[in-house]
C-alpha cells in the first residue's frame, strides 16, 4: 500500500450500485449495513462530488439536466456501508407535482432507516442557502440526525472569496464556519475529500442515532 493510500480515510476497494427505491414504502435493500445519505439541491453537484469521494469518474450519473434522478440510489460500499443518493429538491423546471411526490420518498427514508449514521448536506457556496435547504437543514435538525455540510463549487470562486463565502453561509444557517467543508471537484480536492471521508468514517463509527 502506497503511503497516499495508508493515509486515505477512505480506501475504494469495491463498489456495487444495488437498486432504487422509487416510493415511499417500496424496495429497498436490506437494512444491514451502516448507510450515509447525501442530500442537496438538483443543481448543487451532488453526484459530481460522490464521484470524487468514490474515485470513480462515472459512477454516480452526472446529467445535464438537473432533477433528472427520481429515486433513492443505493451503493454498498467495501461491504463496509451504504451510500445513499437522495433525489435533488428545489428545481425549478420540475413540476409542483413532482416535488410534492419526492418530497415524502426522502422524508419516508429519513425517518424510517434503522441503520442511518448521519447525512452529508450539500450547499452551493457562492449562494445563499434557499428556502428548500432551509426546510431541509429544519427537518434534519428535527430528527437529530448527525449532519456533515460540504460547500460545493468552491472552485467557482478565488482564494479569498471562499472563507467570505464559508462565514456568511454559515451564519445563514446557524453554524460555525469551521464545522463546514469547502470542496472542489474541479482542482485541490484531495484535501477537502480527506476531511469529507475522516468524517464519514467518523460516522460509521457511531451507532445509530436512533440508538443513542
């Protein structure tokens, strides 16, 4: 094992996509495994930075066209947990219906997944949070699920501008800049993807929540 790889939190050995979850109460796998969900608006780059965590360039899909993805994705990772991948909320072009049904499917999984560890909260860092990450940071905190934020597209701003960003974030949401994650996807991500894997190795390493 290469010296890079001893001190990678997270070393990708085996991956496995196994299924969807399209309604509320319908298949999903069995809850054997520890699982983080990762959760953010359609446009925030959520599957663009699973597969930077994963060091895969393809693995969770990448579309054009935001809002695209309608079901919980489930991936067993290491035979060690699950990654899931909550649909994308607050898109505009997709119909109120369509929201209203989503809406349910994470609030369902949420509340109902015995083997939950925690949720990585996505926020684009060169805007406010919405209503919609509002709601849901609300509705995480409700529950008292542990909660990694990570402020994507950091790569979109310079140097300077990004603990501008981090600070006033952060205070629109109540938390402490240095309790946020600054990640890129694009450029300098190797530092920013070992603090998201310490944390979610952090993560496996409790129980439940729902235990505690």
């Amino acid at each position: 094992m290469s010296d890079a790889a001893a001190k990678d939190p997270l070393v990708i050995r085996q991956l496995e996509f196994i299924g969807g979850m399209a309604a509320p109460g319908g298949w999903r796998p069995d809850a054997s495994l520890p699982e983080i969900a990762f959760a953010g608006r359609s446009n925030v780059g959520k599957s663009s930075l699973i597969n930077s965590l994963l060091r895969r360039k393809k693995f969770a899909r990448v579309s054009n066209t935001p809002g695209r993805t309608r079901e919980i994705n489930f991936f067993r990772v290491n035979d060690r947990f699950v990654l899931v991948d909550l649909p994308g909320y607050g898109y505009a072009r997709i119909s109120k219906a369509q929201r209203a049904e989503w809406r349910p499917l994470i609030e369902g999984y949420l509340r109902s997944s015995p083997q939950l560890r925690g949720i990585v909260q996505l926020l684009d860092v060169r805007h406010d949070p919405t209503n919609d990450d509002l709601q849901m940071l609300e509705f995480l905190a409700e529950l008292e699920v542990p909660t990694i934020v990570v402020l994507t597209k950091t790569d979109k701003l310079t140097g300077t501008e990004i603990p501008k960003r981090t600070r006033e974030v952060a205070g629109r949401i109540g938390v402490e800049a240095d309790q946020m994650i600054p990640y890129s996807v694009e450029k300098d991500q190797e530092a920013a993807r070992y603090d998201l894997a310490e944390a979610i190795v952090g993560l496996l390493e409790q129980p439940a929540w729902r235990e505690t």
